[in-house]
C-alpha cells in the first residue's frame, strides 16, 4: 500500500517485487493489479483482507470487480466469494460484497443496500451479502417466501465452511482474531451508531462503547459459553433485544466487580435495548484478546483519540514509534517499567507484551510444550503485569482509557494511576506512592504534553527542577 502525505516516495516496493507508484494501490487478491488509490478501494482492499484473513476463504475463491449481467446493464460487483473450485460465473456466485467511500450513505439511491440486493437477486445461487462504507455495515441473507426473493438482515456474513447457526450464536473456537483495519471499522460504526441513535454526544457514546468491550472481553475470559451474542431475530423482536439487554447486565455487574477502580458500583449501561443489540451484533464474531496487539491498539487508540485528545499538546505516540524505543531498551521480567505521562498505555502495552512474549519464549523452552507451560507462563504474567508496570496521567479520562487498553492486552490495569507526576511523591495517592518509584523504577519510557497550551506556573512544582525558574 502506498503512503501519505507530502514526503511519501515516489513509489515503493510492493510484493514479489512489483513496484507500486504513489497514488495507486496493489491489489490484495491477485498481487499485480495496481488501482487508483482512492476512499472507495481502501475499503475494498481492507474487506478483501478480512475475507482472506478472518472469514478463511481463498484468494482463488473470490473475485474483484466481477462483471453482472442486469438485463441490458453490466454492472461490476466489487468483491464476490464463489465455492471451492466452482469457476468465476454469474449462476455460481455464493456472497457478493460492495464497498462504498464514507460519504456513500446505505440509503443513497443508486450505491446504498439496494444496489446490493439487486446484484444478489440477480445470481441465483447467491447466499448472502454485505454492504459496507467502512462505518456502515449490513449483512443479508437471501430467502424466497411464497416465491419471492427477500433480504432478512443477519449479524455477519458467514465464515468458509461456517453454518447460519454458527452466525447467530458462535462457540469461543470459532470466534475470529481481527485483521487489519475491521475492528477499527467495527469499533466506528458502533460508536457513530450509538451517537445517532441513542441521541448521545461522542464523548458519550464512547464512555458507553467501553462498557460494551468490557463486557466482551471479560464473556471470552471467565463465561463457559459465549453470552455476549445477539440473534437476528432477537435484534427484531422487543421480546429479543430484552434478552440481550439481560446478558448484558449481568456480565457488566461481573465487569463492575472485577474492575471497581475503573467502573462504579452503580453504573449502568446506559443504552436503550434496540441499539445495544446492534453492538453486540457487530462485536459478537471477533475475539479481541486473540486479536493482534498492533490492530487493537491501532482501532481502540483512533477512537480513544477522536473523543479524549485534549486541545493542550496532547497527542498519542505512534506505535512503531513504541517498538522502537522498547527494542533500544530491551525491558526484562525483572524490571520497573514507568510512563509518568501514560496517556492511552502504548509504550507501556507495548514494553509489557515484548516481556510477556519472552516469557512464553523461556517457558516453553523449559517444558518443551506448549500446554504444558501455560500454568507457569500465565502465573509469571500475571506477577508481572501487576507488579512491574506503572503508568500515570493527569488527565483521569485517560487514565480510565488506558486501563481499558491494559485489559484488553493481557492487562496491567492495576499499576495505573492517575497523578500529576511533576509534583512531589507526598501528594500522590497511597498506593503509588507505596509503589516507592523514584528508588525502584529502571526503564522510563515517555512522550508528554509538550504543547504551549499547557503552562505550569505553580511555585512548588517549578521550584523542584533546575529548569523551573528560567
């Protein structure tokens, strides 16, 4: 893929060696065609990747732009999946995909969800079929009734070899790790959808969104069957969406439980139940702690960003940015890690997996195998997550983001604190300052607010540093 912006080269080397010129893009099924780079076939090329990566199919077994015949028209449909070994024709197309740019609305009259639906009814073996703009997405199920072709909307069009019922109520070893960008789709269409129909501000609906993968994360770590689910027919029914707003109560009062520092006892999902069954919906086939640390940092830091980024210099660091600095620094298992200025986590999520990944490394060298070094791998995680990581923050939203971001990578929530770090120890709550950091901490990996916005002029801060007087 090419880069942006005014200092990207003029072209770059793309796989096998095929160099791609600036303002195109490689085409990920067949790796030769190049394509304009625009809006529209970033999101093509990001659903092309998913359905590779994600859903399980082949690059043999899907099209891109395949030609339909639509009486006199001879429309091209941007993504369609066939069988295994059925050759590419109309008659044999089983799920056909359209991507649309952000600005294409699903009600446009010529590019929304009935164009979708006319391409389906136009194949007679198509199955199902999705309509994505990247924050909009819908899924449909081809059915006929009493001769008659309909679309019934499902949560998700269906993995290779995967059935309907699977779709509707997935087991934990069939849920997918997320790829490339479609968890940050994911995670913007739950957030804008929450914003237009629950009548909430963004900032609002991200607060309630965090709620939601809580309840998700804590469903794939303690319940013995999935919980966080939403059939179609219970997203239809007033009956339905009660039902999933029951699960859902019930695993964030275990949420609540779990992380009391983080969420109040008298706290509540505040969603009506008609759009908490859509979230859900759209949630419910990934497995975000199976899922890359890259891709849930890159998809939860955008959202986290777009609602918490203050206006006083405060930005997040890149996270090759975060490789860097910790591959220079090489943390060990036996080190103090601090961030005083944490923001999000990403140096700190970023120094912990690196520790954690050698762990599992030393472990599973010691044992041999895997299961058999899992009990002692997780025991030296665990000890190590919560006594060696530290972050603080001034700023308490982001402390409380961040901590959502520490659960959602293997979890160091526990040393997080919010604290302004340039004042005096004395002031900080008990517990950090139990923590004794200025003595034990080893590694300080750190990006502050540097911005012009952000002055400190108070005399017991300025009076503590060489520098405050200048």
């Amino acid at each position: 893929m090419t880069t942006r912006g005014p200092k990207a080269p003029s072209s770059l080397l793309g796989p096998a060696g095929v160099i791609v010129p600036q303002g195109r893009i490689l085409d990920y099924i067949d790796g030769v065609t190049q394509r304009k780079e625009t809006a529209e076939e970033y999101v093509r090329q990001e659903i092309a990747k998913s359905l590779v990566r994600e859903y399980g199919y082949e690059k043999a077994e899907i099209a891109v732009e395949f030609g339909l015949r639509l009486g006199t028209r001879r429309p091209r449909a941007d993504l369609v999946v066939f069988d295994p070994g059925d050759s590419h024709e109309q008659d044999r197309a089983r799920v056909i995909i359209e991507c649309k740019s952000q600005k294409i609305k699903a009600t446009d009259r010529k590019d929304g969800v009935g164009q979708l639906q006319s391409y389906m009814a136009a194949c007679p073996n198509v199955a199902y079929g999705m309509w994505t703009n990247s924050i909009e997405r819908f899924c449909y199920r081809r059915v006929e009734i009493h001769g008659k072709v309909q679309f019934e909307e499902i949560p998700d069009i269906p993995g290779k070899g995967r059935t309907e019922d699977e779709i509707e109520r997935p087991r934990f070893d069939q849920l997918k790790a997320a790829s490339s960008d479609a968890l940050l789709f994911g995670l913007r269409r739950c957030h804008n959808y929450i914003a237009g129909n629950q009548g909430l501000q963004k900032p609002e609906a991200f607060w309630e969104l965090l709620k939601i993968i809580f309840c998700k994360i804590h469903d794939e770590r303690s319940s013995d069957e999935v919980e966080f689910y939403a059939t179609s027919k219970e997203r239809h029914g007033m009956n339905g969406r009660l039902k999933v707003r029951k699960r859902l109560h019930d695993l964030f009062g275990e949420v609540k439980s779990e992380y009391s520092t983080i969420f109040r006892g008298n706290e509540e999902i505040d969603l009506n139940p008609e759009v908490l069954a859509y979230i859900v919906s759209q949630l419910q086939t990934y497995s975000l702690l199976e899922s890359d640390i890259d891709v849930k940092g890159r998809a939860y830091e955008e959202i986290v960003g777009s609602n918490l980024r203050g206006d006083r210099g405060e930005f997040f660091t890149p996270r090759n940015v975060c490789r860097m600095a910790v591959s220079m620094l090489e943390p060990s298992e036996r080190q103090i890690i601090l961030d005083p200025a944490c923001g999000t986590g990403g140096f700190l999520i970023t120094a912990m997996n690196h520790v954690i990944q050698k762990i599992r490394s030393a472990e599973v060298s010691k044992w041999g195998d895997v299961e058999r070094a899992e009990r002692s791998t997780r025991e030296r995680i665990q000890r190590f997550a919560q006594k060696s990581i530290i972050g603080m923050d001034l700023n308490p939203n982001l402390v409380k983001a961040s901590k959502m971001n520490m659960v959602m990578n293997n979890d160091g929530a526990g040393g997080l604190f919010q604290a302004n770090s340039l004042k005096q120890p004395a002031t900080w709550e008990e517990e950090l300052r139990d923590r004794r950091i200025v003595d034990a901490v080893d590694l300080l990996f750190t990006n502050p607010p540097f911005g012009s916005k952000i002055p400190i002029d108070e005399p017991s801060i300025l009076e503590a540093y060489d520098l405050g007087a200048c």
